[in-house]
C-alpha cells in the first residue's frame, strides 16, 4: 500500500509539465495566427485600400431581364405578316454623368501609381485634366445626340434638372449597328438594353388587319391586340457580372429561362390581301370617295382571305396619324346594305312557300303602306322574280315581306347573321342592329325587305352571301386558318339557293344594273346596293350614299365571295353597280386566277390579235 501511494505521488510533476508545454504551444500558435489577421486586415484597409475601393467599383453583381420573343403572325402560306427584330434602346443616368468627373480623377491616380510615375496629382493637375475630360466628354455627348437625332442640348437638359433622375431614356428600338457606334464612344452612364421591334412586312397593306404594337410590344389594335395573350412571351432573367460602365463582363447563371410567345397563322392569303388592297385603293381614288372597305370569303368554309380599308396607315413608320385611320371598318362599322339583301327575301318567301317561282308583281307607279309610299327608280311593270332582283324592285320586295309572318321573316334575317355579332374575336367587331319583330309595322317589313333600318358591317354582310353561294349552308367565319367549318348551319334549301343563284346572274348582264360587275371567263352572280346615308332632317343626308356590291364567282359552283363598299363617291357617280362592280370585277379576276380556279365560261372580254411581222 505504501508503495503504490509513493509511485503516484512522484508521477504527477510529469503530467503537469507536458500540459503546461502543449498550452503554451497552442496559445502561441493562435497568437501568431491572430497577428498575420490582422497584419493582413490592415494592409488592404488602410495600405491599400483604393485597391478594394476600385475593384467594389469595377465590378458588381447584378440581375437583368432576359426579353421574351413575340411570336409571328402569318398569313395561310406562311409568309411573315409581322415578326419581331432584336433591337437596342439607349438610356442615360444623369447622377454618373455628373459625378463621373471625380471618378475620372481616381482612375487617373490609380494608373499613375500603377506606372509609379507619381503618388499625388496636384491641384494645378486635377484643374487641367477636369477641363480637357469635360470638354472630351461634351464633344461625345454632342455626337450621340447627332447620331440618335435628338434636339441639340437634349442631354444637358436632363443634368440640369432638379431632382435629377437616376434613369433616362435617349431613344428606344434602334438598329444594333448605330447601337454599336454610341458604344464605341464609351461615355459613363449611358446604358443599353437589348429590346424587340415589331416589324410589319407588309406596311399598310395589312395593317387595319393585323393591328401593331407599342414601344413596350404590346398589342394596341387587330390582331396583335385580340392575340394578346398568344403573341406575347414570358421574359426571363439571368445574374451577370457588370464593368464601372454597366457592361457585362461575364454570366454567372441564368435564373429563369425566357418562354418565347407562339405564332398565329392567318386565314389571309397575302397576294389576295395586295390585290384588295390596290383595286380599292384605286376605286376610292377615282371615285373621289371618304372611305372604302373589301371583304374576300372562301365560299366553302368561311375563311376571310383579305381584308382591306381605305384610308391605311403604315404601322412600321405611325407617327401623327389620327386613330380614324386605325380603324377595321370592314369588321367595326356598319351601314344600312340596302338591296344587297334582296335575294334573301326572295329566298325565304320561296322557301317558305309565300310565293311560287311562276308568280309575277305588279310594280307600276308606287305602293301604298298606310300613309307611306314605296318608290322604284323607273316604272318596272310586271315583274317575274328574276327581274325582280335584276332590275332591283323594292315595290315587289315589300310585297313579298308583307305576304310573310314577321316571326319567320325575322328568324330568316337573323339566322343570317344580321343584329349578331360574325364571332371572329375581332376587337370592336360590330353586331349590327336587327330590331325584334315585336316593333315592326308593316312599313318596317316593307323598308327591312330593301335593306334601310337595319344595318351590317362589311363582313356581316359577306357572310350571309355563303347561305346562297354555298346550297344554302351559312357558314361562320374565321381569321384564323382552318380545316373545316365545324359551325356551318342550313338557312335555305339547296334548291332554292341556286333558283336565286341563277336569278342573280342577270344582274351581271348587259341590261342588268352591275355589267361592270362581269368578269372574263367566269360566270359571276351578284346584287348592287345604293343606299342614302342617314343623319339629316329628314332621316338620310341629301346627295351622300353608300355604294356596295356582293357577289360571288363561278356563279354555278362559286368559290369566292367579294363585298365591296364604298363610301360617299363624289365624282359623279354613285350607283353600287358603277362605282363598287368594276372594284370587284378587277379584284375577282385577279383572285380567282391566283387560286388557279378554271373559268366556267368563254372568254367574253373582246381579244386584241397582232399578226406576227
């Protein structure tokens, strides 16, 4: 027991002076760690702290905005009707501009230090080298104000204004190349931002139709309005590394990829589209007219092929054009249609059985209807229903209105598409007025039978020409290309739309009121309309008129339906069948013959033959 207590009494000091060496090699070792911290920590903050200073300067981290792109629209053969080109848009911070001065400075001294050519400038130095900077920098924001078109001094303007502002746009959506000049020039604070500019092929040719875009690429008008949400993509954004001058250096990661906005494809066939829009162009300006609208429909299916206005707009170069001009009124306005909408009465009496194909009207003199008078232009006679619609009767039309019920004569009417609106999704597309036959009297029917109080845009009344063209179908219609028209509804009999198909064509004829109409080597079946404006005392303005035409072509298996409205002709004509035929006959040759439809008839234009030397 004694031993074992002497053994351990004489270990301790051992263990107690291997402690104390460990405790003050580790004590040591973290001083020493502590000193070269701080050695270091007081080097670059107060030694060299300009280094840090400069590179926090140089360099930093920042989040950008990576531009979705719109997608195209496009006409049924693929060919760009608007697209989308990358662009660059030009702003400036006035608050660097002006205290790029003193940064100047610093980054002189900094490259002197650098080439130990001298520690310090001294105040003689700085005077003289902040008077040639700013006259340097002057003379670059002179250039860019030259090179963008801005009023001299534009610049200037936005460093003297209180309280400065920290962004400033110089100009928006210009071409990469005058982009890349003003880059050259270097100038702190001015900055670039990679854009998209809608760009419209097509010019004014489509515009009504297409519509346009804003600085932003949001749809303001016609297709790009109604497709907004189809057209438009989704930005995305990525972390970049930025230079003292707000160029980047490097990528760091893409935070979110952009989603690119899906294309649309017209129904519109862009040589029809052109060819509308020449020959109307043509027939406003040598009738002297206000305005002119064209509406082309496939017959089969509904598709609308052109769409064309005068007066058009070019939606690439807008500036100062009033938003009359921005106006679809083919789609958007409407006017009475006056006897454009004869063969439909005749159609639903036949169909309802009111009337016989043999009966004839007697239309001399005028038609009495309680205290008002129904009129023809000339003393027509006896009638049969082809004359009827050749010679345009509206005594022999309200005769037959008021033989019919106004419940069916109204269902007729409105089945035809007329007080609805055509449902192309068109923003603005007009309904159209067909008032309920509660509130006809017998004059209304008599007046509703000659197409005054009621009314229809240009494409309404297009559309209810395919229940004729088409053996009675009614087909919806489309601004979007298709396959098929899953909405097509029966109006009349197949029978019956080809009776007044064939009635139809005898307006086309000589003695007809729309020979202008005709078109070599195609039969051609269609109805003229002269209606008086409305709004003066008396209900309609004196002297002012709406010419229409509709038609369609081959008469006996037709594949086009062209209405044709001109507005306020005032070069001395004004009849529908002088002023709107010769529009439609030189826009349906043309159309017919780009769709390689053969003619149905020998040629019945005289042929010039040149004997050969």
């Amino acid at each position: 027991m004694l031993d074992l207590r002497i053994t351990t009494t004489k270990s301790k000091p051992q263990a107690s002076n291997d402690f104390s060496f460990r405790k003050t090699f580790l004590l040591g070792f973290m001083l020493c760690c502590m000193t070269l911290l701080i050695s270091r920590a007081f080097y670059l903050q107060v030694i060299e702290k300009d280094f840090l200073q400069d590179q926090g300067d140089d360099r930093h981290v920042d989040d950008i905005v990576i531009p979705a792109y719109r997608g195209m629209i496009k006409d049924r053969n693929g060919a760009p009707l608007a697209v989308s080109t990358p662009v660059e848009s030009i702003a400036v911070n006035p608050r660097e501009l002006i205290t790029d001065d003193k940064n100047r400075l610093k980054q002189l001294e900094k490259e002197f230090r650098k080439k130990q050519q001298l520690l310090k400038l001294s105040e003689t130095d700085k005077a003289q080298i902040l008077n040639d900077y700013r006259k340097e920098k002057s003379l670059t924001i002179k250039t860019i104000e030259n090179l963008l078109h801005l009023p001299s001094g534009k610049i200037t303007q936005l460093l003297n204004e209180k309280p400065l502002r920290a962004y400033a746009y110089l100009a928006r959506s210009i071409n990469p190349e005058l982009s890349e000049n003003i880059k050259a020039l270097k100038l702190t604070g001015v900055y670039f931002e990679r854009e998209f500019k809608r760009f419209y092929p097509t010019g004014s040719v489509s515009a009504h139709l297409v519509g346009f875009t804003d600085i932003e690429e949001k749809g303001q008008g016609g297709m790009e309005l109604g497709y907004e949400n189809v057209l438009k993509g989704i930005s995305g954004s990525k972390r970049v590394i930025k230079d003292g001058h707000r160029q980047i250096i490097a990528d760091v990661e893409n935070i979110k990829e952009p989603v690119n906005g899906k294309d649309i494809v017209l129904s519109i066939d862009q040589r029809i589209q052109y060819l509308a829009y020449k020959e109307l162009q043509r027939g406003v300006t040598e009738n002297q007219a206000k305005t002119g609208t064209v509406v082309v429909l496939d017959a089969k299916n509904g598709e609308i092929l052109a769409v064309a206005n005068q007066p058009s707009f070019n939606p690439n170069t807008r500036k100062e054009i009033k938003e009359y001009f921005y106006r679809n009124r083919a789609l958007t306005e409407v006017f009475e249609p006056g006897s454009t909408v004869k063969p439909f009465v005749v159609a639903a009496a036949l169909d309802g059985g009111y009337i016989k194909p043999t009966d004839v009207f007697e239309t001399h003199g005028s038609f009495q209807i309680g205290r008002h008078q129904v009129k023809d232009v000339h003393n027509y006679g006896t009638l049969d229903l082809t004359h009827v619609i050749k010679k345009s009767s509206n005594i022999a039309v309200s005769q037959m209105a008021l033989k019919m019920p106004p419940d069916y004569f109204w269902n007729i009417y409105h089945r035809l598409g007329f007080g609805v609106s055509a449902g192309t999704g068109f923003v603005g597309e007009a309904n159209g007025i067909l008032l309920d036959y509660h509130r006809w009297h017998d004059f209304e029917r008599a007046t509703l039978s000659f197409g005054y109080g009621m009314n229809a845009s240009a494409l309404q009344l297009a559309r209810s020409y395919t229940a004729l063209a088409d053996d009675g179908i009614l087909h919806s219609v489309s601004l979007l290309k298709r396959d098929e028209d899953i909405d097509q509804q029966r109006v009349f009999s197949t029978k019956t739309a080809r009776r007044v198909r064939a009635m139809m064509e005898h307006v086309i004829m000589e003695d007809g009121t729309a020979y202008e109409a005709r078109v070599d080597g195609y039969s051609v079946a269609g109805k003229t309309g002269t209606v008086k404006k409305s709004g003066g005392k008396s209900g309609y303005l004196d002297k002012k008129y709406f010419s229409v035409f509709a038609g369609f072509a081959p008469a006996k298996n037709p594949r086009l339906i062209i209405v044709v409205m001109i507005d306020e002709p005032s070069a001395g004509q004004y009849y529908g069948g002088l002023v709107s035929a010769p529009v439609f006959s030189k826009l349906m040759s043309g159309a017919l013959r780009i769709l390689n439809i053969a003619p149905d008839k020998e040629e019945t234009m005289p042929i010039l033959l040149t004997q050969a030397p």
